[in-house]
C-alpha cells in the first residue's frame, strides 16, 4: 500500500480568497439623524480598525474629513472596497477636541503654591 501526500498549503496568492485587505469598510448603522452611517474601517492590513461617520456631500456645507467613494464586493457583501477620492486637509488629532493642553507660567507658579516644588535643580518644565 503506497502512502498519499496531502497538500495542506494556503492556496496560491493569486486565489479570489487570498486577496491582501485593501482599505476596506463596513456599514454597521445610521447615524441618528439618518443623514449618514456608522462605519468600520481598516485602511491596510496593519492598520487599526477605526469607526467613523459617513455622510453624503451636501453643496453650500464645508467637507468635514476625507471624500470617499465605496464599491460593494461580490464575494462579501457586507464589506465595501473604499476608495479616497480627495484626502483630509486637517490632520487629525490623536486627543479630544480643544485647545492643547499646556500648563502656562502661570499654572506652574500656582501648582508651585498650592503642593510645592518638586523639580530637580536646573531641570526645564515640559
């Protein structure tokens, strides 16, 4: 009796399944004015998953972010192909929106008043 090799390899990378994650993204609901979705992006394969508000161009309204277009995949209907037609302007920040948070003079002098100086000698304020 001769014994059988079984090929277990993925399939090759030109398989349909094998295909690398493109920038893709989900609708997961309307947004609660029903103007636009809720979505699920991934831009690469290494790139975080990002959830974000989509919502139509309106004429006379300022752009708020990028301009996208989306194609839905045959194979997975759920998920469309996400193409950047135009990128953000502003780049976004990794906090909450406001001013950034910087502690003045002023600040370091009350802090000083109030807990008392704890810094090195010579040492210079962040």
């Amino acid at each position: 009796m001769m014994a059988r090799t079984i090929d277990m390899r993925k399939r090759s990378e030109g398989s349909k399944r094998s295909r690398k994650l493109r920038d893709v993204a989900m609708i997961v609901d309307r947004t609660e004015d029903n103007e636009g979705f809720q979505i699920l992006r991934r831009r690469h394969e290494r790139a975080p998953v990002e959830l974000g508000t989509m919502r139509p161009l309106r004429e006379g309204k300022p752009i708020d972010g990028e301009v996208v277009s989306l194609r839905q995949r045959r194979d997975l209907p759920f998920l469309y192909d996400v193409k950047t037609e135009l990128p953000d302007t502003e780049p976004r920040r990794a906090t909450s929106e406001g001013p950034a948070q910087v502690a003045s003079d002023e600040y370091r002098r009350g802090w000083d008043a109030i807990w008392g100086r704890r810094a090195l000698p010579g040492a210079k304020p962040n």
